[in-house]
C-alpha cells in the first residue's frame, strides 16, 4: 500500500489516498486516535471513486464521529481502472431491460455480478491485509454497503469481518443464495422498498437465506436514492453494538 495523498476534512478527519498495486482506495480516519480503532469497508458501486466521493465521505465523516476508520477501493473496471468491456456490455444489457420494462433475466444478472463478485472479492482481502497492518487501525471489521453479492461473499469466506451492513440495491445472481446460506456474521440489511432497479422479492428471499442467528431488515419507502437519515444511524448503531 502506498499512499498518494492526504488531507484534513473540516472535521478533523484525515482522509487520505492510496494505492494497492493499480487498485485506487481511500482511507479515512478519525481525528485523533490514541489507540488502534475499528474498521468499516465502505462498498461503493460500480459507478467510479470520483462520482461516489460525495456519498463515501459522508458515510467515512459519521462512521469517524462514532470512532470508526473507514476505507474503500474502486471496484475493477470501474473509475480510472482498465476497462472491462465483457463488464460493460452486460450493463448495458441490465440497463436496457430495466428501462424497457422488462424481467431481467438470469443471464443477464449472471454476466454482470458474477465476475465482479470474483474479481473484487480478493482485491478487498488484499486491502485489508494492508489496511490492517496500519499501526492506527486494530479491528474488528465490518462491511458496509456496496453491491450486496461482494457483501455476501466477503461475509461467508472473510472471517475477519464480523458484522455486515446490507444494502439491497443491487440484483442478485441465484448462486448468491446458497453462498447465503453460509453467512453467519450479525447483519443489518437495507431495502428500499420502490427500489426501481431491484428486485424486491429477491432481496427477501435472500434475507431469509441467511444464517445468522441476528439479522434484522430495515424497509424503507422510496426509490434507490432516497434512503432516509435515520437508516444511517441505525446503520450507525449497528456497528458500534458489535465493533465496539
């Protein structure tokens, strides 16, 4: 890990830029720390660092006021990272049977989370490994957020992370749900529930197929932005009940 560039928030927050090979990241820490601190994965979309920024850093400024550092990297073929043209061409097939009305079909969804799922998944356990060998950060670790099959694969193979929080905005592939099955980390799962570009009963169903003997679903009405204030801070609760 290599850092690129740092800077103070208005908050005191130290954000600063790094690099895991040709993978961008950020990471963020409170103000002042006298003692190693906790650690929350922020998963942004596959949308670019530099577009997500405002969202991220807002999420990183809370999470920092609860005693958290926080970090993220960009997901492949995302931001400045080589394009992914198998990627791209499966998006744009999800996009088009979203706006034509039409049922995603399973191959569509296969073709666009599964290689992201495969690819993304070690690139996270690689930055953590760095990240956790940072003198200011200790753990434990949570995941938070992000397209919801990277959280569902890093939860069932990623024993260092020991609590996740969910967001169910994200079509989910059919092979996601066994993996589900063997996810056993308390979780915190967000729905929107007029989410215009997800499958409801999907991320029902892959509620109920998890494990865990504490997961809690938080339904909110409104569409995939419009996530309300206080979902945050129960987010925010969440992890403060099990990485503090």
């Amino acid at each position: 890990m290599q850092f690129t560039s740092e800077q103070r928030l208005d908050d005191g927050v130290l954000e600063r830029e790094f690099t895991l090979g040709d993978i961008p990241g950020i990471l963020w820490t409170p103000a002042s720390t006298s003692t190693p601190v906790p650690l929350i994965l922020l998963g942004p979309a596959p949308l670019g660092l530099r577009k997500m920024y405002p969202r991220l850093v807002a999420r990183a400024q809370h999470s920092a006021a609860e005693g958290f550092a926080t970090a993220t990297i960009e997901l492949p073929g995302s931001g400045d990272r080589p394009r992914w043209p198998a990627a791209e061409q499966a998006r744009a097939d999800l996009r088009r049977a979203v706006e034509a009305g039409e049922t995603v079909s399973d191959e569509i969804v296969d073709a666009f989370i599964l290689p992201l799922v495969e690819k993304a998944v070690p690139e996270w356990q690689a930055a953590l490994d760095a990240l956790l060998s940072l003198p200011e950060i200790g753990g434990p670790v949570g995941y938070s957020g992000g397209v919801i099959s990277i959280g569902v694969r890093l939860a069932a193979v990623e024993p260092r992370i020991v609590a996740a929080g969910l967001f169910a905005g994200s079509f989910v592939p059919r092979a996601m749900f066994e993996e589900a099955r063997q996810v056993t980390i308390p979780l915190h799962v967000l729905l929107q529930w007029d989410d215009e570009g997800n499958d409801r009963q999907a991320a029902l169903d892959l509620f109920d197929a998890f494990s865990s003997k504490e997961k809690s679903l938080h339904a909110n009405m409104g569409g995939h932005t419009g996530v309300p204030q206080f979902a945050g801070d129960a987010a925010a609760q969440f992890f403060t009940r099990h990485l503090k």
